[in-house]
C-alpha cells in the first residue's frame, strides 16, 4: 500500500506539472494563430500555417537532446556516476549548440526556398518568410531552452522547470497582444514574440544555477561518439513525436491547397495549432513519468514502474474523454474564434474536420506514453518503430490514400487511422515487454 502511495504521489506531482508547463510551451504558437487571424485574416493564418512546421523541427531536436540526455542523467545520478553525468550534460550543451548553428544557417540562406517548395505565394510568401527566417534565427535559444528544462527536471525541481515553461508562454502571450496591436508590428511582432520567449524561460531558470541548487555541472571532455549517439538515440522517440506534426502539416498542407485552396489551408491551421496542444497533454503525462520511471528503473524496483505506467494511460484516457467531447460539442465556437473574417467555407471545413481529426485522442495519446515508457527503462527501440511509424510510414500513405477517397474529409481522417493502427502495434510491444520483463524492463 505504502508503495502504491508513494508512487501515485510522484506520479500526481511529477505528471501535472509537466503537464501545466507542457501547455505553456504549446501555446507559443497557438497565440500567435490566434492574433495573427485577428490581425491579418485568413491569408495571415495561412502565411503561419505554411511556416509553424519549421518550428516543430526545432522544438523536437532540443525534446530529443533534452529527453536523451535527461534520461541518460537521471540513471547516472542514481548510480551515483557524478563524471558521467557531468559528462552527459556537457555532451548535451554542445549537441544543442550545433544543432542550434544547423538552424540558423538555414533561416540567413534557405528559408525563402523551402517555403516556396511548400506552396507559398505572394503576400503569403512573403509573410511566411518573415516568420520563418526569424524563428530560425532563435533557434538556438529554443533548443538550450528545452535541454536546460529537462536537466533541471530530472535534477529534482520540477515546478521551477514548470513555472519556466509557462512564465515563457505567458511572456509569449502579452508580447504578441503588444507588438502586433498597440505597436503594429504584423507578423514580424509575432515571430519577435515567440523568440524572446524562450529567453525569458532560460531566465527563470538561472536561479537554479546562482544557488548551486544543481547536481549538474560543466565539465571539460571530448565529443565522445558512443555518449552523443546513446544520448540522441534515447531521444529520437520525442524528435520523431514533435517533427511527425511538422511532416504531417507539411503534407497535409500540400493536399488540401490542391483540393481546398488556402481557406483550406486556413482551417487547417485551426485544426493543427489545437492539436498541438492536445499533444502537449499527452507529452506532458509523458515527461512527467520519464524521470520516476528512469530513477525507479535505475533502482530495480520493477514494480513502482508498471504502477506508474498503469497511472499515466489511465490518466491518459480520461483526458481523451474530456478533451474530444467539449472539440466535439463546441467545434463551431472553436473555429469562430480564429475566423475573424467569419467566412463561411473556412467554419464548415475547420468544424467537420475538428470532429473528424481529434477521434485519434486516445490512440496519440497511448502511443506517445507508451514511447516514453520504453524510453525511460532503456530499450528505446520499441519506441523508436512506434514513432517513426506515426510520424512518417503510416500517416503520409494513408493521407494520400483517404484524400482520394474522401477528399478534404479524408484528410481528416487519416491522422486518426493511423494513430488507431500504430497503437496496436504498440500493444504487440507491451505485451511482449510484460512476458519478458528482464528485456524489457
């Protein structure tokens, strides 16, 4: 009974302030859709819609260095390792730094390019390229940001990493209202906004480090290849999660501006930017189970981490139940909220296409902890086949396949169908690691 306490407890605090900080970090952008529709309309959205992919690669490779070499951090710690786990937050630094020099060559010399290969035109690639260029110019700030927040989670202080993630949304929030309105500054004041963000949380961090709070520190060592590639390998699981809805909208995208034009692409951008932050429920469940799962691992205690893992799919699925039942009672009032031209062709396609896409709840949502669970206990190649079938195998055949057949509503449909097939993989893969324990876990 006492174990069951103690593991629901840390389950309770662990799970809820990640996913408070979770949905923070994700309203980054859904601010942004929600001001740049009030204040540049339909082909505003569309500009951003057509950019926002971008940013799922960046924000995915610091999840994927962060989580990896949290991970690899925290089972350090409880060994008692203090070098290596030194040693692997150093190697984490500097992974994110030259990810981060990746990202802003990419803005100063291809952002116009790649935009235009995605379907950009006009004044709509014009405004798309202001957006992309400036957020890859703030990559690197982005990516030190998500690898400084899971080192200080696994270090023990999950509501200062919490209060960091939301102080730098909500920071992201009154700089949009103020640059794009009071000071007129369009899409630019956008891009501003969401790139100081990350900045302010890396801000709020620093008292972790001013008091010596932390158990990690610099330390001089070389790039060792089986360290950087042991930490990248345990966090391709939430790279592949975070970069499959850039793929996803980068497809999607593709397909219904063929088949529905850029109001199409527009009542997309409604759909995407919620389900980025229905993700980040799940993703924050997932965080939240990652560093007591890997400590309870780290310990052998085999027990704590299938109570724990019990605890966050059952969790999982009462936000599924709430979450799709106020989309689909409420979908026109959702959509109303981002069609501020009120045209009549974006409410139909965003509120049929609310009730269609978020079926896939429950089925995202097990993958997703799922992934983690893998991840946590050291075998990450489960959970790397389960996100890269969601991310790339699966969902572009079947959006492909269901848009000929269903056009617009295919679309929809495709995201749900393949979370609902990947998730009986994924439980193939369960019940195998439950006969087999000592592979497994």
């Amino acid at each position: 009974m006492m174990m069951k306490s103690n593991c629901l407890r840390d389950f309770a605090k662990y799970a809820s302030l990640n996913v408070l900080g979770m949905l923070g970090l994700s309203c980054y952008i859904l601010a942004d859709t929600f001001f740049v529709s009030k204040s540049l309309g339909t082909n505003g959205l569309t500009a951003l819609n057509l950019a926002i992919p971008i940013y799922s690669f960046i924000h995915g490779s610091g999840l994927m260095i962060g989580m990896g070499g949290g991970t690899k951090y925290s089972i350090q710690k409880i060994r008692r390792d203090d070098a290596a786990a030194n040693r692997t937050f150093s190697n984490s630094v500097f992974i994110a730094a030259c990810f981060g020099l990746f990202f802003v060559l990419l803005g100063l010399f291809f952002s116009k390019d790649i935009l235009s290969l995605f379907g950009a035109k006009d004044s709509v690639l014009e405004m798309s390229n202001t957006y992309l260029f400036v957020i890859l110019l703030f990559a690197p700030a982005f990516l030190i940001n998500n690898v400084l927040l899971c080192f200080v989670r696994n270090d023990g202080a999950p509501q200062l990493s919490m209060a960091a993630m939301i102080g730098g949304s909500l920071s992201n929030v009154l700089l949009d209202w103020v640059f794009m309105f009071p000071l007129g500054m369009g899409i630019f004041g956008a891009v501003l906004a969401t790139g100081l963000a990350p900045i302010i949380s890396i801000l709020i961090l620093t008292p972790h480090f001013i008091r010596k709070k932390n158990g990690f520190h610099f330390t001089k060592c070389k790039m060792e290849r089986k360290r950087t590639a042991g930490i990248l390998s345990s966090g391709v699981p939430s790279l592949i999660t975070e970069v499959s809805s850039g793929i996803v909208m980068i497809v999607f995208n593709s397909i219904i501006l063929r088949l529905a034009g850029n109001v199409g692409v527009a009542a997309y951008g409604v759909i995407a930017n919620l389900s980025l932050v229905i993700i980040a429920i799940y993703t924050g469940i997932a965080q939240g189970i990652q560093p007591i799962i890997s400590k309870n691992y780290g310990l052998g205690e085999q027990g704590h981490v299938k109570a724990i893992l019990r605890y966050a799919l059952v969790t999982m699925l009462a936000f599924s139940a709430i979450i799709y039942t106020g989309i689909f009672m409420c979908a026109p009032q959702i959509t109303a909220v981002f069609n501020s031209e009120q045209n009549p062709v974006l409410q139909q396609i965003a509120t049929e296409g609310l009730r269609l896409y978020f079926v896939a709840c429950p089925f995202a949502g097990f993958n997703i902890i799922i992934s983690m669970y893998f991840t946590s206990t050291a075998y990450p190649r489960p959970a790397h086949i389960i996100s890269v079938l969601r991310g790339f195998v699966v969902i572009i055949p079947m959006a492909f396949i269901l848009s000929v057949i269903g056009e617009v509503y295919g679309v929809w449909c495709a995201f749900p169908a393949t979370e609902l097939l990947v998730s009986v993989i994924g439980l193939l893969f369960w019940g195998i690691s439950r006969k087999n324990a000592k592979t497994y876990t």
